[in-house]
C-alpha cells in the first residue's frame, strides 16, 4: 500500500465534504466549516498549506437530522446513533472504498478509510460560572475516554518494564467490556445535551475538549451564513465567523511559528493508505 502525501489527502478530504455540501444544499440542512478549515477557506481561500483534515459543525438541530438522512453513493456516516461501538461523540463522514487509516487512538471497531468530522453545536448556559462548569465537566469527561481509548489501542512490549506491563494489562482488563467506554461517552452526551440549542442567546462546541476554556458563541452566529471559496469550489461558512475565530484564535489573519505549522498525520498520529 501507498501512503497518500499530504496533498493527496487534502483533496480526498475535500471530495467528501463537497458531496456533504451538495446534501446539506439539497435538504436545508445548516452547517459551516469550523476551527482549521475555518481558518483556511478565510487566510488562504482553501487548505491551510499544512493542515490535513476537515472540520464541519451543525447546530444540534441540523446534526440529528444530518445524522438521520444522510446518504451517499461514495461514502458512509458513522456515529453513535448508528453503531453503538463508536468511540466518539459526534460524527464522521468516511470513505472504505478507495483509502485506509492507521490511527494511533482508534475511534470505532472496523477499519475505515479517509474521513471528515462533523461535530454539533449545542445550547450553552447564559451566565459565564455555569458556562465553565459544563465545560469542565465535559472536559474531565473527555479526559478519561482519551484515556480508555489509548489504553484499548496499546500494546504489551518487551522494550518497557515489566511493571509497566503489568499496569496496562490490569487497564486493558477493566475497560475489555466497553461498558466503561459507553457509560463515559453516555455522560459526556448528557452534558452537551442539557441546555437544548436555542433556548438560550449561547451555544458552544463540547464534542472534542482541546482548549482549556470553553469557546461560547451567539446562537444567532450559528443561524447565518455565507457561501466562501475554498479550493476549486465554495463552502459554507458562519456570517460572524471573524468574531468566532477571534474567542478561539485570536488574530487567526497571522501565521502561526513555523515549528507549529503541523498536521495530525506529520505528527504521526494517522496515516492513510491507497488501498491495493
């Protein structure tokens, strides 16, 4: 098997989210482009040079219906409506015709190919305390399913102690079941969940816990949009998306350091593979 290169990828990736902008188009459906790509499709009118996956968001709302609808002649949804073994609280539109990742924490039990997330957005509290106590607790919720997830994916070996070994066959043991993974991921749903989208003047993202705070936005943002081009075609993008990318970012129209300019496969967390 081939690797893909990094450009390979980027236009792989790209394919998929065309065929789910024609499907959102068709049926109403709201989404935009988020967190990198976001950024792409605004500084470069396409890929950040370096960045190698795609990221999309739905108001709550548009995802369950997304999740419910969607249908496709090249690719297949995945999420935990769907597959009560997926490891992930949102959703991934993925290709197992033509292409094959290696992921170093995996995310469902099969084997699939090249994907792009598609995460909710729900309904986040009015006053900023309790906005950071959701947040922490999703947090500390995500914590331990990183945690559960590497753990399934590590190996015993030779080249550590045997003390180590021990430990992560005593971790291996506890979490075999799945029971543990699920009631986690069970939890951290319930906690995105509590405050249903649009009945407060808030929203934010609480799938994927990477920041330290949480990035609350206006509902509003998240109901107007405009179309930006992003390759060798559009997509859609939130109409306040410079006050968006601003509460994440920060002054996002600047290049990061060069020694951060990284995707997740240069940094050997995934690889993709041409299929023979």
């Amino acid at each position: 098997m081939r690797e893909l290169s990094l450009r390979e990828l980027q236009l792989f990736t790209l394919d998929i989210l065309k065929d789910v902008h024609t499907f959102c188009i068709n049926n109403q459906l709201h989404y935009s482009v988020a967190f990198g790509t976001l950024i792409g499709a605004i500084r470069h009118r396409g890929f950040i040079p370096w960045d190698d996956d795609i990221d999309i968001v739905m108001p709550r709302p548009d995802y369950e219906r997304f999740c419910q609808t969607y249908h496709s002649e090249r690719f297949h949804l995945k999420h935990r409506g769907n597959d009560k073994n997926c490891m992930i609280t949102f959703a991934r539109v993925y290709d197992n015709q033509k292409t094959m990742a290696q992921d170093v924490i995996p995310w469902c039990k099969e084997s699939t190919g090249i994907w792009i997330d598609v995460f909710p957005i729900d309904g986040a509290p009015i006053s900023q305390q309790e906005q950071q106590q959701q947040f922490d607790k999703a947090k500390k919720l995500w914590n331990k399913v990183i945690k559960v997830r590497k753990t399934k994916a590590a190996h015993l070996s030779r080249k550590v102690s045997v003390l180590h070994n021990y430990r992560l066959l005593n971790r291996k043991m506890r979490f075999l079941n799945g029971h543990i993974l699920n009631h986690l991921l069970d939890k951290q749903e319930s906690i995105m969940r509590k405050v249903p989208y649009g009945t407060t003047p808030f929203c934010m993202h609480l799938s994927v816990l990477d920041a330290n705070h949480p990035e609350v936005v206006k509902t509003d943002s998240m109901n107007r949009y405009v179309l930006k081009p992003f390759e060798d075609t559009e997509v859609m993008v939130m109409e306040d998306y410079d006050e968006i990318l601003r509460i994440t970012y920060g002054d996002y129209m600047q290049l990061p350091p060069e020694e951060d300019r990284v995707g997740h496969s240069t940094q050997g967390q995934i690889k993709y593979f041409w299929k023979d």
